[in-house]
C-alpha cells in the first residue's frame, strides 16, 4: 500500500524578477516498508522533495498525498499538527535538545503532542532506546553522547510517534564510514521491522545499497530509478 | 493549557544562560523598590495627621491657599459652617512646627503640636491642657511616656501621656493636644502668627448622615460662605500638603523610567536568546512544535526569570532597609512589594513578547540543511 503519493508535483521559488524551479513535475510513490533513497547533488532539488513530503513546505503545483491525508491543501497549523502525528525526521546535523537527556529527547514528541510524558510514553522512550543499543544512555545528555549515539537518538525521536512515513536528510553525513554504515544498517532493520517506509537524501552513492531502490534527482528532475537490492 | 516542561528544563539545566539577565532583573527590582520605599516613607511621613482625619472634609480659609499654617477660621466663620446643609460634626484644627527639648536628650526633637476636637484614627479624646499623645516616631527621638518635653524657643511644657501609630505631619513626629494647648503654645512661640481665642486654622466636617444633600458637601459648604472658604476632600487635603504631590509625581516617573528599562533589558535578553535558539525553534517546529508553544516558553521563562529577580532584589532592598539609619524614610509596605512585582511581571512580558514575531518567523523547512 501507498504511504506517499506524490504527483506532478512543483515548487518555484521567486527570487527578485526571476523564477527558480526547484521540484520539476515530480511524481514519486513510496510503500508501506520501503526504502527509497533519493541521490542527488547540492542544489538537485531532494531537499524540497524531502520538505514537502513531510508537510515543511507546501508544493506551488501538485498533488501530496500522506498516508492517505492529501496535504496540498493545509494550512500552517493543519501541516504543524500533520508532521506531529504522521511523519519523523532525522536531520542531516544532529539536532537534538541540548539541555535535554536522550530519554528527554523522545519524550519532546509526547510533549509536543500534549502528552504528559506519564508511564507509558517513558516505557516506550526507554525501550525504543534499548532496541536502539542505547539503553544504558538513558540520562545522558546529548553532550555526553558519541556522534553516532547521538544519531540514534534522533532516530528513536522519529520514531517514537510510530509515523507512516520518515524522512532522513544526509543521515550519515556527520559520520565516519564505519559509523555511518553501522547507522544505515539500523535504519534499515527499524524501518523493516516496523513496515514503515522511509526516504533517504543521500550524496553518497555507497549509502544507496541499504534502500530498496534509489531515485536519482538533477535540476528537480526526478530521473531513473534502480532497485539497490 | 498544561505548563510546557521544555521551559523549565532549561532554566534548571542550563542557568547560566540566565544568570546575567537574573542579576540586572534583580538591581533594577531593588532600586524599584528603594525608589517606592523612599516614596512611600515621604509620604506617609508627611501626611499620617490629616490621613488620620475620619471626617468627610476640611475647611480653610479662602486666602490659605490650602494651608494649614496659612489658614484661619474665626468663631463667626465656624458658625456659618456648622449651620451649612448636611453638615454634622465639626471640629477645629491646627498645627505649629517646632523643635522640642527631650529629658535625656542633647538633640532637639522635631514636633508638630497638632490642636484637635475630633479625635482622629488612634487617638483618644482631648485630655487636659498641658497634656499630649505623641506619635510613635518621637520613640525614636527618646520621647517616652510620663516625659515632660519643653516645645520651641518659649519652652512650653507638654507632658506626654501615649503613643498612636502613623500620625507624622511633613516629616514630624505629632503631639496630639486640645484647642487651648495648641493655642497657647502657638502664641508663645509663634507671637507673630498668635490666634483669638476660638480661632482655628481649619475645620473637619463630617457630613450629617440623615441630611440627603443637593451637591458635594465641599461645594455646600463654600457656597453658604459665600466664598470665604475653601473646602478640600480629606484626600484633596493631603494632596495639597506641601511637596506631596510634587514628591510623587517625581517619583513616580523615576519609577515607571526604570520599569521602562526592565521592559527593556527584558526584551533585549529575550531577543538574543530567540535568535540564538533559532536552528533549535526550527527543528522543534518541524517534529510538530506549533509556534504559540514555543513563545508561551519564552513568556514563562520571562516570568519566572522576573519572578527570581524579584525575590534577589526583594531580599536586598529589606537587607538595605534594616542597615540604613532611622532618619532615612524608607518604608517597605506590602503593597509597594507587590506593586513592584506586578510591574516587573508586565515588563517581562510585554519585553519578552518582542520575540514573538521571530518565533513566528521561523521556518521549519529550515531544519532540514540546504544541501540540495
């Protein structure tokens, strides 16, 4: 089943006189449990897809559909309350709370939602940090955390509201080959083990393996895609 | 709505962020309450005798210019008074300004010999003449019960047989006497400015609680003296002591200037804190934090930094009020204390609502790097 359908989808940006198309009639689909990494060089237009997949931006023309909510038409408010529910992100820098444990950390999306942060979201925190190999990271803060925990944190934050769809900007960037290896295998295992589907904006073309297919983007032009698998 | 926990988590985790706003917020609360304290000890230290008065109002003559010292109110005048429409109990008033010679004491004693018929809040009837209730402020110039003081160059002797609290008038401590007393030491002291027998500087009026009045008695009251009156509210009169008004307003534009920069210190903190926080505000907003969220954090936060502020400078303006000398009129009422709380509160969050447009201002698209 379909979690994003994106289709025909546009985005211009107005800048001074002229107009800069940065998403070109792209139409993109993505499964319950797939995939997909988005490959593409500075300036290629995989970061607006990115946006306006997860309700950051809204598209100039076009069609998003989210887990079955058609997001073309929300407003501000209606997108803030979108992204709370139905969509996580893990950012290209780690962009965790500083003052906050990493336990904390998954605990701002039940805060957030007007939760409590009672029993149960600080069950589901701990344990999504122990699945995550952090669980005896708990009551650390951010900065007591190697760059690779730290990215494990943000990614139980992603997935601490159980969304239908996450998104990862350049995940491995920070990170060292080793390190970002051992992180895209993670994100794979948990995005499997949860049949949640999952884009991934990469650069780098060895971090494609670990999708099950990789779209290429050049110009905001979606262009060919290969099973990675 | 629930009190959000990001807020509070950050104060306590990292408060050295806070620490500098905190300690300015603090010096600014007790110099606002020192200007207050200063304020209010001027002016219940210049105004407790006529603020004491419980009658509706105080008549002077018309050439006083609403003066005491200046005023005189004949037997024939008081008659015309008294017969005026709902007018009720009248009784005759009046002060003299002198130094007074202390058993025990080198220092002369600043008093004020007041002269009354109708007992004033605290005090009790007239007593016999030569015969006086002091206010408590003369304790602390030595005056003590069963004393006998000597008043002014003539040396007239009022023995002291009490005290009443908050009865100051401009800054001296009260003698409460009757009509004869006051006169007597009036003419001794002051010859050029001696009264008649009969003769008071002013009346205090209370209305007649059967009569149903045609105007405001002030008004009554001059009209059926044809002018040779003026009539002043109890609060009016007050106001027209000497410097009162003056000192207060003075003061309070002190006061609201310095809350002016508490708005500002305020909002200046608060500014660079947004913009520092403006990657963290644009990631909390991608992951679902709405931007009414985020700034009620800054207003809280602005609160309670007020709120410690507070408390810092509260406890240094009370530690500066007990190492100052006596004769400094420093007075901290409870209500200068919250007046001063509810000031830097506004000012916090008016100061803090200055963030509000680049809260808004933040794009959660900006989370996500621009890479491509």
């Amino acid at each position: 089943m379909t979690v994003l359908d994106m289709r025909d989808v546009r985005k211009v940006y107005r800048s001074g006189d002229a107009d800069i198309v940065a998403l070109d009639h792209a139409t993109l689909q993505v499964d319950h449990g797939e995939i997909v990494a988005l490959l593409g060089p500075s300036g290629s237009g995989k970061t607006t897809l990115l946006s306006i997949a997860g309700g950051l931006l809204a598209a100039t023309e076009g069609k998003v559909m989210v887990g079955g909510h058609d997001i073309s038409e929300y407003d501000g408010k209606q997108l803030t309350e979108f992204r709370r529910n139905n969509v996580g992100f893990v950012f290209q820098s780690v962009n965790l709370v500083p003052f906050l444990t990493a336990e904390e950390n998954l605990l701002v999306v039940d805060e957030l939602g007007g939760g409590k942060g009672g029993k149960g979201a600080k069950a589901r925190a701990r344990q999504l940090l122990e699945e995550l190999g952090l669980g005896h990271r708990t009551r650390n803060l951010p900065s007591q955390l190697s760059g690779g925990e730290r990215q494990r944190v943000a990614i139980g934050r992603a997935l601490f509201n159980n969304p239908r769809l996450v998104l990862f900007d350049e995940p491995t960037s920070a990170l060292d080959t080793k390190l970002g290896a051992q992180v895209m295998e993670l994100i794979r295992n948990e995005m499997k083990a949860r049949d949640t589907a999952a884009i991934i904006v990469t650069h780098d073309r060895r971090m494609t393996e670990y999708a099950d297919r990789t779209v290429e983007i050049v110009d905001g032009r979606l262009g060919a895609e290969a099973p990675a698998h | 709505m629930r009190l959000p926990r990001l807020p509070f988590r950050e104060l306590r985790r990292q408060p050295s962020r806070f620490v500098v706003a905190t300690v300015v917020l603090a010096f600014l609360a007790t110099l606002l309450l020192f200007l207050g304290g200063l304020l209010d000890g001027l002016y219940l230290g210049s105004t407790g005798a006529i603020r004491a008065q419980r009658s509706d109002a105080i008549v002077f003559s018309s050439s006083a210019r609403d003066s005491f010292l200046r005023s005189r109110i004949t037997p024939e005048l008081r008659a015309e008074i008294e017969a005026a429409e709902g007018v009720g109990e009248v009784g005759g008033l009046g002060f003299v300004l002198l130094g007074a010679q202390v058993p025990g004491e080198t220092e002369l004693a600043d008093v004020a010999v007041a002269g009354y018929e109708v007992p004033p809040a605290g005090v009790p009837t007239p007593g016999p003449d030569g015969q006086g209730v002091a206010d408590s402020r003369l304790e602390d110039q030595g005056v003590q019960v069963g004393d006998t003081i000597l008043v002014g160059p003539a040396e007239t002797p009022i023995t002291i047989t009490g005290f009443v609290d908050d009865t100051a008038y401009l800054q001296q401590g009260t003698v409460w006497v009757n009509l004869a007393t006051w006169r007597a030491v009036q003419n001794a002291n002051r010859p050029d400015s001696a009264v008649a027998d009969g003769v008071v500087q002013a009346l205090v009026v209370t209305r007649d609680a059967a009569t149903t009045l045609s105007g405001p008695l002030p008004e009554l009251i001059d009209t059926t003296t044809d002018g040779a009156t003026k009539t002043l509210t109890v609060e009016d009169a007050v106001l027209a002591l000497p410097g009162v008004k003056q000192q207060g307003d003075t003061f309070d534009q002190i006061i609201y200037s310095t809350l002016v920069v508490v708005l500002a210190v305020v909002a200046l903190f608060f500014s660079l804190l947004t913009i520092e926080r403006m990657g963290l505000y644009g990631v909390l907003k991608a992951i679902g934090a709405s931007t009414r969220r985020l700034f009620a954090g800054v207003l809280l936060q602005a609160v309670i930094v007020a709120t410690i502020a507070f408390v810092v400078g509260s406890l240094l303006a009370l530690a500066a009020a007990a190492a100052l000398p006596a004769k400094v009129p420093l007075q901290l009422t409870p209500g200068r204390f919250l007046f001063t709380y509810a000031g830097l509160l506004v000012a916090a969050v008016l100061g803090s609502a200055i963030s509000l447009r680049r809260v808004t201002r933040v794009d959660p698209a900006s989370a996500i790097g621009g890479a491509g």
